[in-house]
C-alpha cells in the first residue's frame, strides 16, 4: 500500500546546539505514523531565513502529501517560519483579520497592548487558514502549495499539541482513513541477534509491514517485537505475522519467554 507521505520540519538554534530536546519532533512523527503517513524525513533548521528557504525549495521539489512545520511563529526577530515561506513560495505575507483578532484577544486576557512585534504573528501567506491557539498568542495557519499540504505551528510542545489535537488531527484522519494497526510483544532469555534471521525470514511474507526488533526501553530488560500496518489488510497481516513469529521463536529458541506488551 502507497501511504500518503510526510515530511516534520523544525525551526530554531536551539535545537541544534543542545539546548532544546526536540520533543515536537517526537510527538508529531509518532501521532502521524498512527494516522498513517509515511514519515520520510525530520529536520532540524537554524534561524536562517536564506538557509532555511533554499531547503524549502528543495523540500517542495521532493512533493510530500504533508509538510508540518513548528517554531519561529512568535515576535521576536529570530521567528522567521513564515518570511521564510514566503521567500521560498512566492505568497505573500498579509495581514488576516481572523489571526489578528486572537492576538488581540489573547494579549487583552493579560492587560497588554498590540505592538509591531506582536502585530507581526498576524501576517500569514495569502490564502491561509487560521489554526486557533488557545493556549498562546501565536496562531497557527494552513495553506497548500504545489499540491503539499503544509501546517505551520509554534515551537512550544504545549501550544503545538493544542492546535494539532483540536484543528489537525482530525483533518489528518479523514484524508488518510488508513489509521496504524501495531502489536507488541516481549522475549526474554535471548539476545537480539539470535532473532534477526527469523525475523528476516518472516519479513520476506509481508513485505507491506513494520517488523522491529528493539532493546527494551521502560524496564531495560528483554527484547521488544514491534509490528504494524494500515488499514484493515494491515491489521489482518499484522495479526497473522505476530502469530507466526512468536510459533518460529518457540520452536527454534528453547530458552525464552514471550510475554504481551499492553503499550
């Protein structure tokens, strides 16, 4: 199955020089995957508006069905996400009644004015739609150019989950409808290179499917399994691979213990 692909791009000197764990990166690649996109390609970019345009240039040049992009929406003179989309797209920033007026209404909740720098957030590339932030001043917006659906959000996690859970997701949802299946499952008793060639072996029958092994990562013990597909082929495969790998590693690897994983 051809899954409708993606691309996360992430804006700000913080996250290139250590100071910032690039968290959003992490929740929006994960909440994608479930909804059924291919994500291709993470990115981190520093608060260049040249540097950051030409790879926007060659990021619309690659056609994703979706460009999510967070940080560098606020009023400071480093927020640059959408002066550098205009300069790699052509559109034109202008001022959007709808995005001005929750600034307002967001700076008035705290006694404080609109100035230039605040004024700023409400210049959105001609055509956009607003993505309502109910949690900080900076809205969000949506537009589609070139065919690629592209979201600019903020940079901080909590704002960027608001406007994702309440104006994205379920948008996401209905375009895709082919939502991730996934099971996971535990062996203990081995290490993860005697797994490898049952795994590949299986592998080779469905070749549609995410078959993972992985070191455990809550309780440090044993070897994670992880499979998962789309849509309802994916979970029927899903389901039949999970049963097979398990009868191969009983039959062939005496000394281990499988348990279910409920997360």
């Amino acid at each position: 199955m051809n899954l409708p692909t993606a691309e996360i791009v992430c804006l700000g000197n913080e996250l290139l020089i250590g100071v910032t764990v690039n968290t959003n990166a992490t929740y929006i690649g994960d909440q994608l995957t479930k909804l059924g996109y291919e994500v291709r390609r993470i990115s981190a970019i520093r608060d260049d508006v040249d540097l950051a345009a030409d790879f926007f240039i060659e990021l619309i040049s690659r056609k994703p069905s979706l460009t999510i992009i967070t940080g560098g929406l606020g009023p400071t003179y480093d927020d640059i996400q959408l002066e550098v989309l205009s300069k790699a797209t052509g559109l034109e920033l202008k001022e959007n009644q709808e995005a001005i007026l929750q600034i307002k209404n967001y700076y008035a909740k705290k006694n404080l004015k609109i100035t230039k720098e605040r004024r700023k957030m409400g210049f959105l590339p001609e055509g956009s739609e607003v993505l309502e932030n109910n949690v900080g001043g900076a809205p969000g917006c949506y537009f589609k150019y070139s065919d690629i659906d592209f979201y600019c959000l903020p940079g901080v996690p909590t704002e960027m989950k608001d406007i994702f859970a309440n104006c994205i997701r379920s948008s996401l949802k209905e375009k895709t409808k082919n939502e991730l299946y996934e099971e996971k499952f535990q062996i203990f008793g081995c290490v993860e290179s005697e797994l490898a060639p049952f795994i590949n072996e299986i592998k080779t029958n469905y070749q549609n499917l995410y078959i993972k092994s992985h070191p455990a990562y809550k309780d440090k013990k044993g070897i994670v399994i992880h499979i998962s597909g789309t849509g309802e082929k994916g979970k029927e495969e899903v389901v039949n691979a999970k049963k097979m790998l398990q009868e191969v590693f009983l039959s062939n690897l005496s000394s281990i213990n499988i348990q279910e994983m409920k997360d």
